[in-house]
C-alpha cells in the first residue's frame, strides 16, 4: 500500500531554505560596507542645474557676511585686511585710521634680484662710482616741491624733507580734499616741523617712534604720534607671545592693524635700518601702496644685517634703487648732506657725503 505524503512538508523546507539565503546575502552586505566605511552623502542638485564643484557647499549662502562664522585671520601678505581698530591690542582708537580702498596684492617673493655688477673687477670704485651717479641724476622733472627745513647756517642739522605737487601725480587734489594720508618713521628726532606742516595743510599725519610715552597721542587736529617702530621683520610668535605690546612691527603689519590701503608719503629716517626696510616693502609689494617716498640714506657702513664686501653691498643698494624704478619709482629730489661727515663705508673717498635725502614719485599713483 502507497505511503502517503504529509500535507505541508515540502513547503515548510523551502520556506527554511529561502531563510537561510537571506540570512547569508544580509551578512554579506554587512561585511562589504564594513569594508567600505561610511560614505557622506553627495549634495544633490535641483532638476535642471549643473552638479556643484567640489567645496561649493562651504561657500557662503548669498546676502551672509563671510567670517560671520568663523574667526577671521589676517596674514601680512594676504589681500583681506583686518578691520579698523579691532581685533588686536594696542591698535589706535577708532577715527584714527579711515579706510581708503583696497589694493591688488600679487605673490610673495622671498629676494630681490641683484643687478650684474658694475664693472668685471667687482672692485667698489666700479660699484661706487655707478650707485652715486645714480642718486645724484634726476629721473623726473617736478615743478611745484614744498620744501620744508632747508639747512641754514643757525641750523645746519635740519634737512629738507620735500614732496612733489604737481597736479599730475594728485598729491595736491587729496590735500586739498583733506584726504592725504602720511606715515613719518623716525628715532627719536626731535625735528618735527615738516609733519606739523603737512598736517596743518590738511594731511593725516602718523608718526611712528618708539621714543613716544604713550601708545597712540593725538598731538593736534590731525597728527598722531604711535609708539611703534617700523622693521624689516615682525617679532618671533614666541616672544610676541611673551610681550603682546611689543612694539615693532613691519610696515605691512601696521597697515593691516590701521585699516589703511593708502599712504601718499611715506617719510623715513632709520638710521641705517633704510636698506632692509627698502627690501621689505618691495619684496612684500606694499610700495604700490605708496604714493611718494622721501628716505634718508646712510652710507657711512653698509646697514643693518647687509653683509658681504663693501663692494657687493653697494651692488645691494644700488638694486633695491633699481627695483624702485621698475616699480615705476622715478626719483624727482636728491639732496646730498654737508654737515655730516664725508664718509664713503667709513673712507673718505668719492667726495661722497654719508648722509642723503632723496625723494620718489610713484608715476602711476591715482
């Protein structure tokens, strides 16, 4: 007699084998994205519209301020400038520094370029010769200078300190709008009359000694005395650290702590610090900030931290001259100083004076 099958039997194995097939497929997924790891979502974009590149969710939302949540940090080289009076100790109260636009920044570069030297004996009468040629022709004809402290015989230290009014290189436009902004660097100096005589023309005068007792004064209407020294290099951030109030800084540190993008003269009397103070601004493209330098030279011994023989750092100066004229720079004042010693790197050779005044319009300054 035929045995008969159990209703159900078959099914309750297929159901069992379905299961376990399952069971299986679902752990193997689970060790393939283990494997994987997580994966962030990709942004999706409306129907219509091109994906977005990589990073385009950082941007900021149209009509949100950027840095509003985050802080933000100003580097020297960078275009972005700090706000006026914020963000750091000892930077001047507000309504001392107006801004005044903001400049094209280019990259950093880390050296100038020498120029061949003067002659193929590299000897210093070569290199001599050629450098005090240079700082005694002038490049560019200004008919209206104001000249201010000229040697007299009761004076004979007072030097003159002279600007170029020409219409032509807008000088005279922004003093008489009241808009003429000038930096003075000095040590100490206790001859002011050509800062007090800009400023009561109609210039916003700084001065920037580190003699001054207090941070920031407002000795008059319109001229301020900082207590800061301008260097060719801001302090290590270890010893920043250590004294916040530290006061020296570069020139483009100062501008960005200031708020300012635009000094029309830049008047400097280092002490022989000239030369690295020179390199910095052109190696930092703060020259195009600038509108006229008036600089005091010393040529008495090469400066501070210029090395080499005496004749290569003439080769020194003479490039940092050269790259002021390729910066569009053209000397329209040259004074030689006689009551100082005629010296020449401590010779007395070239009838050389070792003190000079020399002036520079930038011819593209708008």
């Amino acid at each position: 007699m035929a045995r008969e099958r159990l209703p159900g039997r078959g099914c309750c194995a297929l159901r069992r084998c379905l299961l376990a097939a399952a069971l299986l497929l679902g752990l193997r997924l689970c060790a393939e994205l283990r494997r994987a790891g997580p994966q962030p979502p990709a942004p999706s974009s409306p129907p219509g519209q091109a994906p977005r590149p990589p990073g385009s969710h950082l941007q900021p939302a149209p009509g949100q301020r950027r840095g509003a949540s985050r802080r933000q940090v100003t580097y020297v080289r960078s275009g972005r400038r700090a706000p006026a009076g914020g963000g750091r100790s000892g930077t001047p109260e507000p309504g001392c520094c107006a801004l005044r636009g903001r400049p094209r920044r280019k990259g950093p570069r880390w050296q100038i370029d020498l120029q061949p030297w003067a002659g193929p004996a590299h000897s210093l009468d070569e290199e001599a010769l050629r450098f005090l040629r240079y700082i005694s022709t002038i490049q560019i004809a200004c008919d209206h200078m104001s000249t201010d402290s000229l040697a007299t015989a009761s004076s004979p230290t007072k030097k003159p300190w002279s600007v170029c009014l020409d219409d032509r290189f807008g000088l005279v436009h922004q003093i008489r709008v009241k808009q003429c902004r000038l930096y003075s660097l000095g040590l100490g100096s206790d001859d002011t009359q050509f800062e007090a005589g800009m400023a009561n023309s109609g210039c916003e005068v700084h001065r920037f000694d580190p003699s001054v007792k207090s941070a920031h004064v407002l000795e008059s209407e319109r001229l301020w005395y900082h207590r800061l020294s301008i260097d060719w290099r801001d302090p290590h951030p270890a010893f920043a650290a250590q004294k916040p109030y530290s006061n020296t800084r570069k020139l483009g540190t100062i501008l960005n702590e200031f708020g300012h993008h635009k000094i029309d003269v830049l008047k400097a009397d280092l002490e022989s610090a000239e030369w690295k103070v020179l390199e910095n601004l052109i190696l930092e493209d703060v020259l195009e900030q600038i509108g006229q330098l008036i600089f005091e030279i010393h040529l008495h011994w090469p400066g501070f931290e210029v090395s080499g023989s005496d004749s290569s750092a003439v080769r020194f100066w003479y490039s940092l001259l050269k790259e002021l004229e390729l910066q569009d720079f053209r000397l329209f004042h040259s004074y030689k100083d006689l009551s100082k010693p005629q010296l020449f790197l401590k010779k007395d050779i070239f009838n050389a004076s070792s003190c000079y005044t020399l002036g520079w319009v930038n011819t593209r300054w708008k």
